[in-house]
C-alpha cells in the first residue's frame, strides 16, 4: 500500500512539473511570436521604404540631368548585417538628402509619381512608428518575464534569452 502513495506523489508531482513548464513555454512563445510577427512587419516596410527611396534616387537623377549620386549607396545595406534600427537610420538620413536636393529644383514639384512615392514612404513612416512602438512593448514585456522567476528557469532550459529594443533605447517598467 505504501508503494502505491509513493507512486501517486511522484506521479502528481510530475504531473504538477509538466505544468508548470507547459504554462511557462507557452507564454515565452506567445510574446516570441508575437514579436517575430511584428518583425516581419517591420521588415517588409523597411523594404518598400528602401524601393521608394531608390525609385525616387533614380527619378531626381534623371529630371535633373546628373550622373552624380544623390545618395550614398544604399544597395548593399541589406547585406551588411545591419539591425533593422541602422537600416531605418540610414534610410532616414538618404530621404532627408534627397528631399533637400527637391527643395533645390522646383521642377521636381511637380512631378505625380515623385509625390506619390515620398506620399507611400509617409504613410510607411505612420505604420512603422506604430509597429516600432508595438514591438519595444512586447520586447519590454518578454524581457521582463524572460527575467522573472519562475519564468528564467524554463527560459534557461528552452535558451530563450532578452531580446534587443527596435532603437537600442532601456524602456522602464
């Protein structure tokens, strides 16, 4: 008879153990995806903001005559293993130079498919912020749970480690 509690306690405490590994991974793996879901996001607008931007380089060079970049070169900035933050950084900086030299020439206001591209690279600006903002939450969010007990000890088992903020900014509880 003593056999058969001893058996039934290892099984309940078993049993309780699976658990709570169970409860723990599957609210990692929430935020995780929820955080890879936003990521892709993030990237597929990076994307577009990065063919604008060489569409609108193109168009600028052609209406004003010149063989002389406009822009440094940005072809090759996917493939530098640059966080997504630098990509947006750099992109930020080759919009603001090419809307200086627009300024600098009025033909080019006049230009329909130029405004429609700084137009898309606006409204991928708006939906960027939001998904940035998204992101840092649930990356603040899992980091905090990644970090807490008893959520460390199956985050250490599964390898599951704090993840880097979109803009490399420390947001507080």
């Amino acid at each position: 008879m003593d056999i058969v509690y001893i058996i039934l306690i290892v099984l309940t405490v078993l049993f309780f153990i699976f658990l709570f590994f169970d409860i723990t991974l599957y609210k990692l793996k929430y935020f995780a995806s929820k955080i890879t879901l936003v990521e892709e996001k993030i990237d597929t607008i990076l994307n577009n903001k990065y063919e604008n931007i060489i569409k609108i380089n193109d168009i600028i060079k052609d209406k004003i005559g010149t063989e002389k970049e406009i822009i440094e070169d940005i072809s090759s900035l996917k493939e530098e293993g640059k966080s997504k933050s630098e990509i947006d950084s750099v992109l930020v900086d080759s919009l603001g130079r090419i809307e200086y030299i627009k300024e600098q020439y009025d033909e080019l206001d006049n230009e329909e498919e130029l405004n429609n591209l700084f137009s898309d690279i606006k409204k991928d600006d708006e939906s960027l912020s939001a998904y940035k903002k998204f992101y840092n939450d649930n990356v603040n969010d899992y980091n905090l749970i990644v970090s807490k007990f008893p959520y460390v000890i199956t985050a250490k088992l599964f390898k599951h480690k704090p993840k880097e903020f979109f803009d490399d900014t420390n947001i507080e509880e």
